[in-house]
C-alpha cells in the first residue's frame, strides 16, 4: 500500500512563490540567546528526570512502605512550574510554539513579515506581563511555606519570572532577525 504524499499543485505553487531561505542570525545576542535556549531544555530535561524519580519515590513510599514521604508531591508540582515555564520560553525562541503559518502563507511578503513583526512585540510584551505580575505575586507570598517542603511559596513564581524574561529576550532576537531579513536557527541544530 503506498500513499501518495505530493502536495496539492496550488498550494506547492505557493510555497515556492516564498522568498528563498533566509541567512542565519549571527552575533553576540544570537550567541547568548541559543546558549541560554541550549541550557534551558537541559534544564528542563533534567528537571523531567527529577519528577520522575520523585513520583516514583512517592509511589514505593506509599504502596511498598506504607509510609508516603509528604514532600514529594510538593516537590514534583514545583518541578512540573520550573520545567514548563523554561521549555516554554526556549520555544519562543526555537518556534516551538504554536502558530497560524497556514493563513501567513497567503498573504504577500511584506505583509507576513509586518505580522509576523507584531506577533513577537507582542509575545515580548506578554513576556514583560509575566515577568512584573509574576514579580508581584512572588513578592506577596514569599512569607508562606510550601507545605511538605519548608520552602518560601515565593518559589512557585520565580519560573514565571525567569520565563517571562528569556521570552522577552527571544523575542527581541526575533524582531531584530526581521528587521534584517534574517533567520534565528534553533539552538538544537
């Protein structure tokens, strides 16, 4: 059984009606930004292995112990904010995000680019969103204990922050990589 796996001829002709692949970004900030994206999914795969390793303390302790350890569920919620915020952020910058290519491809170049322009001064301003509410709210809580762990609630909002911050910076590589009618390349290639 074979598939066929041609595209459809008008939508092939719009593909290759596309600007040619773009340069790659180059320079200090695209440097730093892919170093920071590089460690920020380390980050973030360590962080994976941890609340495995938790949970799985978590069920020994319950099932095979009788005798549940009360930290570690706090700590693998806690783990689960750290990881999903820095991932997140490093797929801003590597555009592992979510979009709408599907309706930009139709639209003329300059038009796209302008979007596509906008698209991240905005997602830089939700960036800033984060990092001030996220601020607030840490600074609001920063008295009260996690329970099981001891440690200020405070905690909880810091990868908001951090996040908030690395997906301004992204998104600033972005608009400049635009600006210039240049590509920011993932951190992983």
């Amino acid at each position: 059984m074979t598939f066929d796996t041609s595209l459809d001829p008008h939508v092939e002709e719009i593909i290759h009606q596309q600007a040619p692949a773009q340069q790659a970004m180059h320079g200090p900030l695209t440097r730093f930004n892919a170093t920071l994206a590089r460690y920020g999914m380390y980050f973030a795969v360590a962080g994976l292995l941890l609340i495995v390793v938790t949970v799985a303390w978590q069920v020994f302790g319950r099932y095979v112990l009788n005798n549940p350890p009360t930290w570690a569920e706090s700590l693998a919620l806690l783990l689960i904010l750290y990881v999903t915020m820095i991932a997140a952020a490093v797929g801003v910058r590597d555009a592992g995000h979510i979009g709408m290519e599907s309706l930009l491809i139709l639209v003329p170049d300059r038009v796209r680019e302008s979007i596509e322009r906008l698209i991240h001064v905005l997602i830089a301003l939700f960036g800033t969103a984060m990092v001030y509410n996220g601020g607030l709210l840490g600074l609001s809580v920063m008295n009260y204990k996690i329970s099981g762990l001891g440690l200020s609630e405070g905690l909880r909002y810091v990868p908001l922050v951090i996040s908030g911050a690395l997906i301004v910076l992204f998104s600033i590589e972005h608009i400049i990589a635009s600006l210039r009618n240049l590509e920011v390349v993932p951190a992983w290639h």
